[in-house]
C-alpha cells in the first residue's frame, strides 16, 4: 500500500517536473509580450503626440488632448492590447491546459480576427463625424454669407413675431452633421457584422426618422 502511494506521488512528481518547462516557457512569452506592449504603446503614443494628431482632432472638436481618452493614447492602448492578445493565445497554447487552453485559445483568437472588424467600423464612424462637423462648419459660415439668415427671419417675421436666436444656417448645419453621422453609423453596423445589433439601430433609425419628420411638419406648420 506504502509502495503504491509512493508510486503516485512520484508520478505525480514527475508529471510537475515535466509541465514546468512548459509553464515557465509560457509565463516568459507572455511577460516578454507584456513588456513589448508597453514599449510599443510608448513610442506609438509618443510618435503620434509629435505628429499632433490630437491637437489636428481638436480643431473639429474630436476629443482634447489633455484628455486621458485622447486619440494617440487610444490608439496606442489598443495596438498594446493586441500585442498581449497575440502573445497570450502563445502562451496559452505552450501551457496545454486540457479543458482551459483550448476554450481560451479560441476566444483569444475570436477577438483578435474580430479586432479589425471594429477598428475598421471606429475609423468609419471617425471619418463621418469628422466630415458632419466640416459640413456643419461649411454651412455656418457659408449660408449667413450667401443671406440665408436674413431672407428666412424676413418671412418669419411676416407676423410682426421674430426670434432673434434663431440662426437657419446652424439648424441646417446640425442637421447635416446629424445626417452624415448616421450614414457613417449604419455604414460602421454593416462592417461589425452583428445581426442583432444591425437590427436594433435600424429599428432606432426608424423611429428617430419618424420623430424627425413629425417635427419638420410641426416647425414648418409653426413657420407657415
């Protein structure tokens, strides 16, 4: 009985000695993965500070700079989190942990094929507002020039009632920001390829559309 104990605790024994090449071989990829992360988080954060990509966001409102969610540094944290994904389905898979590495292994690597999906969907949805808003400025700028501002109080004030804080060419503006910001938002849906999202923000489109129109006819019934 002793014997057979013995025989146990040495196999045992044995089965450790041997995963922990294994184990320690992994703990340093991911810890080499780790610290190349940081290193590459770094110098990405500090190279797009130098181009002033965030001081170029900020002229059209798109995040501040002094902001610990400003562009370079999201960036930056995101390429980082790939670099640890990237090392972690390698150690993981160096481990061979039955029932665990697997499972991990395969969710590890479903976020990592899904990572461009939502980077591509995030530039689209970056490139629309970035656009609404150059659009917005365009028409606050442009229209009171052209006399859009002064021809709609004139006919407003056909009824001795005007309102001296309504601007024409700033609705106009917003609404073509609004506009261009969906557009891009359903374009960065179709690239998520999420059913079940696709078919909730259409339903919301839907409704916002109605919501919209209601209000035209109201505004234009209260204009006319």
């Amino acid at each position: 009985l002793v014997a057979d104990q013995l025989g146990f605790l040495n196999n045992m024994m044995d089965e450790i000695f041997a995963y922990l090449p294994k184990l320690v071989t992994g703990a340093i990829i991911l810890g080499v993965g780790v610290m190349l992360a940081k290193v590459i988080k770094n110098v990405i954060s500090s190279t797009l500070e130098v181009a002033q990509v965030d001081n170029l966001a900020t002229r059209y409102n798109i995040g501040s700079p002094d902001s610990p969610a400003s562009i370079s540094s999201s960036i930056a944290k995101i390429v980082g989190t790939i670099v640890v994904i990237m090392f972690g389905i390698t150690a993981i898979g160096i481990w061979d942990i039955p029932g665990i590495s697997q499972p991990v292994s395969e969710m590890l690597d479903l976020v990592l094929s899904y990572i461009p999906k939502v980077l591509g969907a995030a530039i689209i949805v970056g490139i629309s507002v970035f656009i609404g808003r150059f659009v917005s400025n365009l028409a606050e700028t442009t229209l009171p020039a052209m006399g859009l501002d002064r021809s709609l109080s004139a006919i407003e004030g056909l009824d001795g009632d005007t309102a001296e804080n309504f601007k024409p060419s700033k609705m106009i503006g917003t609404i073509a920001m609004i506009a261009i910001a969906l557009m891009g938002l359903t374009a960065a849906m179709t690239t998520l390829d999420i059913p079940a999202l696709s078919s909730i923000f259409a339903t919301l489109l839907a409704i916002g559309g109605k919501i919209v129109l209601g209000a035209v006819i109201i505004g234009a019934g209260v204009f006319i």
